[in-house]
C-alpha cells in the first residue's frame, strides 16, 4: 500500500561526469553502418557539468556526424550502465568505484556501440520531451533518487552518472515542473529546448543568441554601408 508522506524537502539534481575515452572501431571503412563506437574508462577524478546545457549539445549533433558524437562522448564520458543484453560485449576494464554525496558507485566498462544507437535515443528523447504522450518511452526508467540526511538540513538527491541517466532525468523533471518546450529560433539549429522562466525566451542559449545578433548586424552594415565606405568606394 503506498502511502503519503507529508515531508517538505529540496530536490537536489547532479550530473556526475566519470571519464572514458572513447574512440571509433572502424572494421569496414567503406561502410558505414559497421563503425562502432568503444570506450575505455580513464580512472580519472570524477566531476559534474550542467545537465541541461550537455543536453542541448547533443541533440545540436548533426546526425551521421561521428567525429562530431566521438568529441561529445569524450565530454561526458560514460554513456550507460552495461545491462544483460550486454554481457560479455563490454571491455575488460576494472570497475570505476567512488564515494560522492555519502554515496557509493560503480561504474563497469562501455559495451561496442553502433552510432545508430545513440541517435535513436536521440530521437526518443526529443519526442518525450516534445510530448507527454512520449513520456510512455520512458515508462522503465527510474530516477536514481536517495534520500541525504544532515544536519544542515536534509534533502533528496538525484544523481546520475552515465549521460543516459542525465538525458532522460532532465525530460522527466522538465515534464514534472510543467516548464515550456520551444524550438530555437536560429534557423540552423532549431532543437527543442525547455524553459521554466517567465521571460520571452527565443534561443536555447547564449551563443545561439549572439550568433543571430552578429549575422543580422553583418547583413545592415552590407545593405547600409557607411558614408566613409561610400566615399572610399571607387
């Protein structure tokens, strides 16, 4: 029987980022269907970045642009937890223990991965966080929630330590805060992008802003050129 239990406690969210380096298997180079992508865990410190923000980097990927996925994987690391389907596929490498938040973790080595693959996340991801009716695609997922106790004043945390766990965490808690779905407004980007501030917001970030500023006050100097330029023309 569940039940309701009437506690007022912060949600804390962190993505933790556990180094890998990931590279492409290239067993056939005249096709491309046969790359596929391996990681080997580095071992190195373990440190965060910001959910959203990785978010947007991924789903801006030009589909079929490896070198691009390959830059990105490096950049947060491991991609997902090994599961049944994956036995035996994934590398040998020893399993990633740490401590973060008063929690323990292990992380396993990556499994060979077609590019296929991670775009077809891709896809779901955007149609989950586009819709609610996509939200049944996340219906197995659980968020990694724990309960953290101190005397500072307790909390529940939601970790995440493979990109995976951040990319689907951050659509379910978009869908839980009701925040707005907008596609960004630079013509040659265009993602889905979520926002939960009351301020006409167009872009779904500052440098998608600033690059629309720049290529529109390029095209008034080249329609209206100044007096000066005028003068020097011959």
């Amino acid at each position: 029987m569940s039940q309701v239990i009437p506690v007022n406690l912060p949600i804390r969210f962190q993505s933790l980022r556990v180094p890998a380096k990931w590279r492409i298997e290239r067993f056939d180079k005249t096709k491309d269907e046969d790359h596929m992508f391996s990681a080997a865990l580095t071992y190195s410190p373990v440190s965060s970045y910001d959910a959203w923000e990785k978010r947007n980097e991924f789903f801006r990927l030009k589909e079929g642009d490896n070198e691009g996925l390959l830059n990105f994987l490096n950049s947060i690391g491991v991609w997902d937890r090994p599961n049944q389907d994956d036995a035996g596929d994934f590398g040998e490498d020893d399993p990633h223990e740490f401590t973060q938040e008063g929690g323990d973790f292990l992380v396993q080595g990556q499994p060979l991965r077609f590019s296929d693959d991670f775009w077809h996340i891709r896809e779901h991801a955007q149609i989950a966080l586009s819709s609610k009716k996509g939200l049944d695609i996340l219906s197995a997922f659980d968020l990694p929630v724990r309960l953290v106790l101190k005397s500072t004043g307790s909390y529940f945390l939601i970790c995440t330590i493979t990109f995976l766990e951040t990319l689907l965490a951050t659509v379910l808690i978009d869908n839980a805060k009701g925040a707005r779905v907008l596609k960004c407004a630079r013509p040659d980007c265009g993602i889905v992008f979520s926002t939960d501030n009351q301020h006409e917001r167009k872009y779904c970030s500052w440098d998608c802003g600033h690059l629309v500023a720049v290529r529109k006050s390029r095209l008034t100097k080249q329609q209206n050129p100044s007096p000066e330029f005028k003068k020097r023309r011959p």
